[in-house]
C-alpha cells in the first residue's frame, strides 16, 4: 500500500471549545503565543506545500504508512477478529513521530530556534530529540524524576540524540509536573522558543492541532480495513488513553462511521471515566479530584498514562455518548503485554497493552461479542518497558 495523501484540513474548534470543553486558560504572557501558534498552524495547514513536505517525510523517514497486521492466533484465542494498527514500527517506535514532525515544520515555518517539550514515557521526548536533530534545532526536554529513573531507556536515546533532558522533582514527579514545568519555561521563552507539546491536551490551538497531525493514523487505518474486512470497518475501535492523541488520531477516521469507540484509561488515571469538570495545563476538560476540587494525583505502571485528565475532545465525546471511557489495572495491562509477545511475537509498550487488556476481558461478552472484530492501536513498542516487564515476569514466577 502506498502512502495516502493527508486528508484535507478541518476547521478549528470555535473559540478552542470542544462542546463544554477545551479553550484556552493561561497566563497573559501566553495569549499571544498561543495565537501566533494558532494562526501559523491554521497558515499551514492550508498550504499544500507544507504538507507535501509532512506528508514526504511521513513517508520517507518516518516509515508510514504503518502496517495493519492481523492477530491471527490471538483472534483464534479469544474468539474475535483483532486486527493491529501498528505505530510501534514507526520511526523511533510511537506514534509521537506523526505529531512531532509537523510542529518541527511549524516551528521552523515560524522562525523559532528551539524546541521545548514534554514527556511521560519518553517517547514524546525522543521524538522531539529526533526532529530536532533532523532540522537543526536545539532540543530541551521536561521529564519526572520519577519517570526519568523508570523510563532511562528513553532517557539516553534523548541525550544521545543532543536534546538536553530536565528532570523535574517536584509533586509527583511524572507527567503532570513536566507539562506544569514545560509550560512556565514557555512563558520566559516565547520569542525564540517553540512548545512542542505531545498530546491532545493544553491550551487551544494545541487540542486541535495535535489531533489534525494524529488522524493520519485513523486515515491509514479506515482505508486499510475497508481493504481486509468483509464489512469495510471493523465493529469495535480501541486505543489506549493517557492524554489521548492515539486514541484522538485513531477515532478521527471512524467517528463518522458505525464503529464502537473504546478508550482504555489506567485504573489510576482514568479522568475520562472518573473525572469531574476542572481546569489544568491551560484548558478545561474532565480531571481527577479530591472533595475540594484540587487535581489528584494519577498512578500507573505506564508512565504515558499517568496523567490525570484527558484531553477536552475526548471529553466531549463522551459527553455525547460517541465514544465509552473504560479502565484497565496495571495486572491486566502487564498479563496482555506478555500474552501478545507469547501469541504474536509483538511486544507493545505497556500504555497500548491497557488497550489489549480490554480487549482481551471483553472478548466474548455483550461488549465484544463471539465473531465480531477489533482494531486495536498499538500506539508503541515495549522495549522502554522491559525492566518493567522483566520484573513482573519475575514476581509471576516467584508466584
């Protein structure tokens, strides 16, 4: 299959707002950033020239488009028709690459210097490094201290890259406090530096225009099933959710279909399915909170998903019932991790497998019934995971 044109642009959201949700909730130093950003992007985007040159490198460095590979013995397993959309073998192994490459673009378009990121997992971060090296921009990277220690895989692929990596050790020291950080740098830099920010969250333009560069993976994969499914889409689509731009990316292509949208969040981080109406990190969306509307703090074994809200799009889905939020344990996401590797050969990062976890615990019931079919994201590979994986592998034999 050859690559496909990207689809055509579609409008911003008014005023930011997904429904109830989105906007743009900053600082007054970063209403005029957020503004240029929004206005290059919106520039941008309409310019065939500009992506023609994202769509060139999507293709010719980045390695798209990504297979759609069949689960073949899983399916026999559980009864269903799972079917892969596989961004772990995109370059540098997530699909952040898709998002990263066109905020460089646009960074560069806009006569910015340097890039300013975020990351959980990591691999935001490696590929922000990545781009910045292809382009020639310097490259600084927020990270958790605690992510920092559990992720330093990533952590020497970002330096060995030339990004500098900040650890950040205060609250919680994942996600949450890097984006926090991240943002307040932002606000001191704004004339020669760009905030690449990694998912579907943020102050408006960043909602939008993150999901607009994901979609090329629901795009990708609608065509791909039309391709291998009798029916033309699958029934159910399922993606995991931290911030959520897989899953935003994923459902872009089949949220004007009949297809099931599933969003798996972590049981400790689940803002779609347990969270309430609050503000964080520049937008209002749904958030995990104490009685006194203070942000809780998220756990997961999946340093992706540790955030403690979703992003206002995919709030606002679930506010119209298109799309269903449900969580998956840190038991259940390691367990499908491994049975993935043992029945495909394929080792997802431990984000992706949450998705693969419901999958794989709704498989022959009322929710994901005997027959029917399954895209499911693999939105990366799980070699940042393995001393996770190798401990749990440990302590499941030790039992």
């Amino acid at each position: 299959m050859e690559a496909l044109a990207l689809r055509g642009p579609t409008a911003a959201p008014v005023a930011g707002r997904f429904g109830r949700h989105g906007g743009r909730f900053v600082p007054e130093p970063l209403i005029p950033a957020c503004e240029e950003v929004e206005a290059a992007f919106a520039e941008a985007w309409a310019d065939p020239g500009f992506r023609g040159d994202l769509a060139w490198l999507l293709s010719r460095y980045a390695g798209r488009p990504t297979p759609l590979t069949p689960a073949l013995r899983l399916s026999a397993e559980l009864g269903v028709t799972v079917l892969l959309k596989r961004e772990d073998l995109a370059h540098t192994g997530s699909h952040k690459i898709n998002n990263v490459l066109g905020q460089a673009l646009l960074a560069r378009r806009m006569g910015k210097r340097r890039l300013i990121a975020e990351t959980g997992a990591g691999m935001h971060g490696v590929a922000t490094a990545t781009a910045g090296a292809l382009l020639g921009l310097p490259v600084t990277v927020f990270m958790g201290e605690r992510d920092v220690e559990r992720q330093a895989h990533n952590v020497f692929r970002m330096r060995l890259l030339g990004a500098q990596v900040v650890p950040v050790r205060s609250g919680s020291r994942t996600l949450k406090d890097a984006t926090s950080e991240a943002m307040r740098h932002w606000v001191s830099a704004t004339e020669d530096a760009y905030y690449c920010v990694g998912s579907v969250i943020g102050p408006h333009p960043y909602p939008w225009l993150v999901r607009e560069l994901q979609a090329v993976i629901g795009q990708e994969a609608r065509h791909q099933c039309a391709e291998q499914l009798s029916a033309g889409t699958p029934d159910q689509v399922v993606a995991c959710v931290g911030g959520g731009s897989n899953a935003a990316g994923t459902f872009a292509g089949f949220v004007d279909t009949p297809a099931r949208l599933v969003g798996v969040e972590a049981a400790g981080g689940a803002g779609a399915a347990l969270g309430e109406v609050g503000v964080l990190h520049g937008f209002q969306s749904l958030f995990l909170q104490d009685e006194q509307g203070q942000i809780r703090e998220a756990r997961s074994v999946a340093a992706g998903l540790d955030y403690p809200g979703v992003g206002p799009e995919h709030a606002h889905l679930r506010d119209l019932g298109r799309a269903e939020y449900v969580t998956a344990t840190d038991e259940e996401a390691l367990a499908a991790a491994v049975r993935l590797a043992r029945a495909e050969g394929i080792v997802p990062a431990i984000e992706s497998a949450h998705a693969l976890a419901w999958v794989v615990r709704a498989a022959g019931t009322t929710d994901l019934p005997t027959g029917s079919s399954v895209l499911v994201t693999l939105s990366g590979r799980g070699d940042k995971d393995i001393a996770t994986l190798t401990t749990y592998l440990g302590d499941e034999e030790a039992r």
